[in-house]
C-alpha cells in the first residue's frame, strides 16, 4: 500500500512536461488572510478555497486532497437546524436521524466532526455556522486520532472588521416549532465584536415528542498590529429532548415471529431456533411489525413516556497568529470545552420481540461530564529554492480530557455505568406506553460512585507542501507523531476495572501529489494512515485498544467555465484493523452489555462524484453520487463475520440540489428549488446474527423564496417542504426513521 502514492506520482509525471504557467515570484509572502476563511470568495454554494486540509487557506483545486464545502448560504436554503441535515447531500456520508454526532464516512461511523479545528463531542446545531468542510481520508498530519474515512470540520462566522450590522431570522413549522435566531457585529479599523443567541421550542412527530434549545455566543477579532491577529470564540448551548435513541427500533426472526409453536414454548428468538433445528439460521433477519396496525413498525414510537436527553456545551476557542516575517508565521490555538449530558432511555439486554409481540426491557440513567483542554502551536515558513516553492508547517499539538462518569455500584462490587429499573414484558398492541420516570425511580439504585477517564494527547507533526514546474505539479508529505493514553481511576474498588488501559505511539504519514493537467483541471493522488482511540470498555471492564487505518484517493478535480463547473470525482480506498465490534449474540445470552468481539479488519472501496455547476449567473446546481465497490469485513477471530458486509451502508447513493432565482420579469424576487437524495438498501448491522436490511428509498425536498422590503429592509420569506411525498425510510447505524413531510416557514432580515 505505501507503493501506492509513488507509482501514481511517477505515472503523472509526465503531464508536467506541458507548456508550465509563469512561476510565482519569491516576493511572495505569507498573508494572515490565508489562516481564515473569512477572505473565500465564496459564491452561493460553491467555494473555491478550504482550510481544513491543510491548515491555512488554499484553492481546493490545487490541494491533493477529496474536499467537500458547504456554504453558509446552502446551510440557509435548506433551512437546516443540525449539521447532519446539510451533510445528507456529501456524497459518501450517511446521517443518523437518532443520533446527530454519529455520521458514517465511507463506510465507517462514529463521532468525528470538529468546531473550528477543535473536536466537538455533540450539540452540532447550525447556531452561527458560516461553513462546513469534509475532509475525506484520515487527515493525519493535523488530525491526530480520527476515523479514515474522514473528518467534518464546521467553521463558525468570525467578528468583521470595519463592518456593521445584523440579520435575524425567525422560522416557524410543523409540530409546532418554533425557531428564532439574531446576529450583530460591530466592526472598527481594528477590534471587531460579534454576538448571536437563539432559541427553539418544538414538538415533534414521534410519541411525547419534544425538544427546547437555547444557544449565546460570539466572537472578538483583534487586530494588535498589521502582522498580528487575535480572535475569541465563545459559546455555549442547552438542549433538552425527547431521547431519540429510544425509539422503536426492534428485530425478529421470519421463522420464529407470529409463529404458535414459537409462542407456546415462550423461549426467545435464539433459543427456539437452537431448539428447533435452526442453529445455522440468523437471529434476526427482519424488523418487527408488533405495533398497532396503523404504524406496525413504531415508526411515531418512542419506548416509554419521559424519556429524555439533556446536553449541554460551553466552548471557548483561542487563536493568535503572529507574522514573524514577509514568510514566517506563528499560531497558537487554545480551546476550552465542556461537554455534559444526563439522558433516560429504553435499554437492556433483550430488546427483541418475544414470538407473540411482547418486549422485555427496561429503562436506563446515564450521564457524562467531559472537560477538554487543548493548546495548540504551529510554524508556517514560506520559502523557495530555485524555481520551486514550499510552504513547510511544524506544530505540536496537546490535549487532555477528563470524563467523569457516576455510576451504580451493585451488590457484587462491579461499577455499572448508569442507574436501572427494573425489566419488564410490555405488549405494544395492547398496553399503553409504560412511564420510563416512575419505573427509574422505583429502583434502589443511585448515584453512589464515579469514574474518571483521563485521556492524554500529544502530537508532532511536520507538513511540506511544494509547488514544481511553475505550478504544475503540487506535493504534500507529512508525518504527525501521535501519543496517546487513558487512566481510568474510581472512587473505592471495583471488581471490574478497566483492566486494559489503551496506551499507544504510532507515526501517521500522509503523501500526496497533484498535476495540473489544465489551469482548470487537475489530477491527484493521496495516501494516508490515522490512529483512533476506543473509548468504550466491556461489561467486565475489559479497554479497547486503538483501532489502525490507512487509505488512498485517486481522482481528478475541475474549475472548468471559469469556475462556474467545479468539483472531483475520486477512487478511494480505506481499511481499519483491530477493531472491536459489539456481540449481540453474547449480550443477550447474558442479558448484560456490551461485550465484544475483538481483532477485526474492515475495508471499502468505492467512487464518489461531486459537482457544483451554474449554468447562469442565476442557477445553481449541485450533484453527488457515491458507489461501494467494496465494503466489508475482511478478516476476524471469529470466521462467522469474514465478508460482512459494513453497518448502514447503501452501495449507491445519488443526492441533487437545485436554485434558480427570478431576476426580472413579474417573477422578479422569486427562487425556486429542491432536491433529492436517493439510496440504495443497505444492512443493518455488520453482525452475522442480525441479517435485517433497511430498504431503498427516495426522499424530495422543495424550496420557495419571496424577496421583498420589511420596514425598509430586504427580507427573505422562505418555505421549505421537507419529505414532499412523505417517504417511510430508515437510514444510519442505529436503523432509526427518518423524519415524515413536513413545512418551515422562514423569515430573515438584515439590518
């Protein structure tokens, strides 16, 4: 594999030999500009420069590297709420519509976006958010510990200068939301302030549904002197929701479900198959019609009344960028976050349906208290050596986190991370939801011990970006040294300690090459490792150790039309070793989780395409389209789940978004536009006892705009229909519904 990069840089070589551009001039110096994407010129949805890939701004068809940009103004046409609404039109990314932190990037799920350069564990509303960049493949020289498949990176709107001024927005919709949002900057020559604070109160489509969120922030930019720059971002957000991972998500066997033989023994799914000859057979290889006939799949059900989701984040980011010299340039970034949740929710053992539609389950208290502390430094030196040019970044990044974890110490000395009631059978048909608040609270157990996890980060890395042949062909190499580790400490002795405390050090290159074929049309390759952290543990307290991958892109990149066609289609390939998977079998054997099965290897293949195209000044048109080749498990210690195929997957996804915007004629002041995104099936789980797929689907989505004057401003009036023909979908890891149709009403002022 680390052949890769050299023998596609040898093979595009020789499209150097082409007539080169004129060379850039050595007078060239750094500019404090390029570390902001303030200065992106931007156009409606298409962005010609990104910062997230390497650190500084650069033009994303001269970077080696599969970038995605969604803009601020897409973010506002969509009328998007959740980072994860605007990311359903990446292609190669599946959203969750349980879970907003988990996103699966070609192929691999988990927690992996950023807020301006800093991880970010939850809470990705659209609150401020000027941009967001994917990044796809590991990132390993400015990532240190991220999933292969790639990092989201969304950029927060900065204080302006010499620039005064608002714009508020308020948004109402179906199940009553409500959504009201306004912003101020004040800008002089060189201090700038901007504010913002927002709120939403809703109901929602599913049972008991309800969410209430409050978001205060800004930022202040500082001009200290012309070649210095500091900025300060502060936020802080309050959210509590109807829990959404305790909707109804239940599987069962064809065999076994409905079946009287079934009934009568009252043994569950596993158990009567083993009894009846059926060993070989899946556990679970459809999901459960057990609900009233009108939603036989709890599609509206949320399992148990009360449940909730409280989170809450305070975040401060700190930046400072220094010009040393006409090609020096130093930066020191700082973040302070904490993230806390508490939520209620349906959980257990056995979740399944037994034979005659009965559920056995119970309900679980769980909390986290996450502080992260990071200090970030890096040298950016400009320099050139005959007719060639190189940028070269030195940085030293530190993080440590801490996260305190109450827990129920039971009766045989174990730390259980969370408070239970008791299980119980329910029929869904015939009995009404049970109160998920009283059947907690009728429980003995309490808050009477803690866990601290208390993880270290430190990563080196160094990046050389070069230019060769007046510009022609562009390199970037790149090496980051990571070190990571995890103590676990408790308050008294535990008989289940996490006994396997992940300690690793692991050196993460990253290779790439571009040629321009054109000026507006290039070639590139890219190669990449990254190391990733399981922070999970056993029921027994057995640690996960960090989990390896590489990848490669291959692919071409366009500006074509003067830029009004841009964008790249990519080969790409990525794998990920010892990675411990969760064991369904065992856990409901034993009604206690999580166990795992540890040691296995996933990988994927596939090719993405993304197209930005405005065939007028007035039209805009974005198109992606994702295809697995490959995508499954690859080797394992347990043979059984050798060729599953990958969680939450589909093999082809097509996405589209559309705007056109009346200029003239009566229709002056309209837009109108829309979008698709439609998906192949895809698995449920990549787990050998749970066969249950989520079927293809198409959903639609329409947009209306009105341009008019309010009190002598422009204003935007905006609907937006979601789910038009009301498409009953499942999609990410956790098998959850999609939203149903539904209406936004928006109105947004500047003044």
């Amino acid at each position: 594999m680390n052949r890769i990069p050299m023998l596609v840089l040898t093979a595009l070589l020789p499209a150097t030999l082409l007539p080169a551009q004129p060379a850039k001039t050595t007078e060239e110096t750094i500019k404090l500009s390029e570390f902001s994407v303030s200065a992106d010129r931007a156009s409606g949805y298409r962005a010609q420069t990104a910062i997230t890939a390497t650190g500084f701004g650069t033009n994303i068809i001269d970077t080696p590297v599969t970038i995605n940009v969604l803009t601020g103004e897409f973010v506002a046409d969509l009328g998007a709420n959740l980072q994860s609404e605007v990311l359903r039109y990446v292609p190669g990314i599946q959203t969750n519509p349980n879970y907003e932190s988990y996103i699966n990037i070609r192929g691999f799920s988990g927690l992996q976006s950023y807020r301006n350069g800093q991880y970010r564990r939850q809470l990705y509303s659209t609150w401020g958010m000027d941009r967001i960049e994917v990044i796809k493949g590991s990132s390993s020289i400015f990532f240190g510990l991220v999933r292969p498949g790639g990092v989201v990176n969304y950029i927060t709107k900065r204080a302006a200068f010499k620039q005064q001024g608002g714009d508020a927005r308020v948004s109402f919709g179906s199940w009553d939301f409500m959504k009201g949002e306004v912003n101020y900057n004040v800008g002089g020559d060189n201090l700038a302030v901007r504010v913002g604070a927002g709120a939403i109160d809703a109901g929602g489509w599913r049972d008991n549904d309800f969410k209430t969120e409050h978001y205060l922030g800004g930022a202040l930019a500082g001009q200290i002197t012309k070649d210095s720059l500091l900025t300060i971002d502060l936020e802080t957000v309050r959210r509590v929701n109807q829990d959404r991972e305790s909707a109804a998500v239940l599987r069962t066997n064809s065999r076994y479900h409905g079946n009287p033989a079934a009934i009568a023994s009252g043994l569950g799914a596993r158990a009567w198959l083993n009894a009846n000859g059926f060993a070989a057979v899946p556990t679970f290889d459809i999901f459960a019609p057990v609900f009233g006939s009108g939603d036989p799949y709890g599609r509206k059900v949320t399992m148990g009344r009360e449940t909730y989701s409280f989170y809450q984040s305070y975040t401060a980011d700190l930046e400072f960028t220094q010009k040393i010299g006409p090609s020096l340039v130093y930066q020191l970034q700082g973040n302070f976050a904490i993230d806390d949740f508490e939520i209620l929710r349906s959980i257990g053992g056995d979740q399944e349906p037994f034979a005659d539609g009965t559920v056995r389950f119970r309900f679980g208290n769980f909390a986290n208290y996450r502080d992260s502390y990071n200090l970030d430094n890096k040298l950016t030196y400009r320099f050139a050596l005959a007719d060639t040019q190189h940028t070269l970044a030195l940085g030293q990044e530190s993080q440590r986190v801490y996260q305190d974890t109450p827990g129920w110490f039971d009766t045989v000395g174990r730390f259980q991370d969370g408070r239970y009631g008791a299980f119980a059978v329910w029929n869904p048909r015939t009995q009404p939801l049970r109160n998920a608040a009283q059947e907690r609270a009728a429980s003995a157990e309490t808050w009477n011990i803690s866990r601290r996890r208390a993880e270290k980060l430190i990563g080196y890395y160094a990046g050389l970006q070069s230019e060769f042949f007046g510009g022609r062909l562009r390199t970037i190499a790149g090496v980051r040294r990571n070190e990571y580790s995890r103590n676990t400490y408790y308050e008294r002795a535990v008989t289940n300690p996490e006994i396997a405390t992940p300690k690793t050090k692991a050196n993460t290159p990253l290779y790439g090459a571009l040629v321009k074929l054109t000026p507006e049309l290039s070639a590139f390759a890219m190669y990449s490792e990254s190391l990733e952290p399981q922070l999970g543990a056993d029921a027994d307290g057995r640690g996960l150790s960090p989990v390896k991958g590489k990848g490669f892109d291959i692919g071409l990149k366009s500006a074509l039309l003067g830029g009004r066609l841009a964008g790249s289609v990519s080969f790409y390939g990525v794998k990920r070793e010892d990675i411990s998977s969760r064991d369904s079998a065992r856990e409901v054997a034993t009604a206690r989780q999580p166990w795992f099965i540890y040691g296995d290897a996933e990988e994927s293949q596939g090719l993405e395409f993304d197209l930005s195209y405005n065939p007028q000044a007035n039209w805009q048109i974005m198109l992606g389209y994702a295809h697995a080749t490959k995508a499954k498990t690859v080797t394992s210690t347990s043979p059984a789940r050798v060729g599953l195929p990958l969680a939450a997957f589909p093999k082809d996804v097509i996405s589209l978004w559309t705007k056109y915007d009346f200029r003239t004629g009566d229709l002056a002041g309209i837009s109108i536009g829309g979008g698709l995104r439609d998906s192949s099936s895809a698995r449920f789980a990549a787990d050998p006892n749970l066969v249950a797929k989520m079927p293809a689907y198409t959903t639609v989505d329409l947009l209306a705009q009105y341009r008019l004057k309010l009190a002598g401003r422009d204003a935007v009036l905006q609907l937006n229909v979601r789910n038009v023909f009301d498409e009953e979908y499942r999609e990410g890891n956790m098998g959850g519904f999609g939203d149903p149709r539904n209406f936004l009403v928006s109105l947004s002022t500047k003044f």
